[in-house]
C-alpha cells in the first residue's frame, strides 16, 4: 500500500489537517487508528507517540539512534526487531 513510512506519515497528516474528529482519534489512539486505516497491528512493545505542533511549538522526529543497546541488538539477532514503521 505504501513505499515508505514517510508517504504514510503524509497520508495521515493530510487526513488530520482536514478531519477533526480524525485527528483527535489519531491523538488518543494512535495504534486503533493504524490498524482502522491501513490493517497494521503494531506490537506492543512499540510505542507511538502523536505530539501536535502550534504556533509557539514545533516538533522535531529525530530517527532511532544507530547504536543498538544489548536488548535490541539480541531482538535482531533473532529475527524480530521491526524498526521501520
């Protein structure tokens, strides 16, 4: 459905910029509104966090550090670790 985790970002921004009702679901339950919208279960160890940006505050997304801690490192190892949504 997407190429990139990017277009998918843009899809639900265009969404919420333009549904209120939308981006207040998209707010409280970022997850519900993944697996609604685009069939995507999303682990629970994976958080998402949605943070509104105004007039005063902007939001930086800064990308996963490249340096894996032991229980990551141990996760890929294994054939689980899913760090591109």
């Amino acid at each position: 459905m997407f190429t990139s985790a990017e277009e998918m970002r843009r899809v639900l921004t265009e969404k919420a910029s333009e549904d209120s009702a939308f981006r207040a679901q998209l707010v409280a339950d970022p997850k519900g509104v993944l697996n609604q919208e685009f069939g995507i279960t999303v682990p629970d160890n994976i958080e998402i966090k949605v943070h509104e940006s105004d007039m005063r505050t902007v939001h930086l997304a800064l990308p996963p550090s490249p340096v894996l801690d032991e229980e990551q490192l141990e996760a890929v190892s294994a054939g689980l670790c899913c760090c591109g949504i």
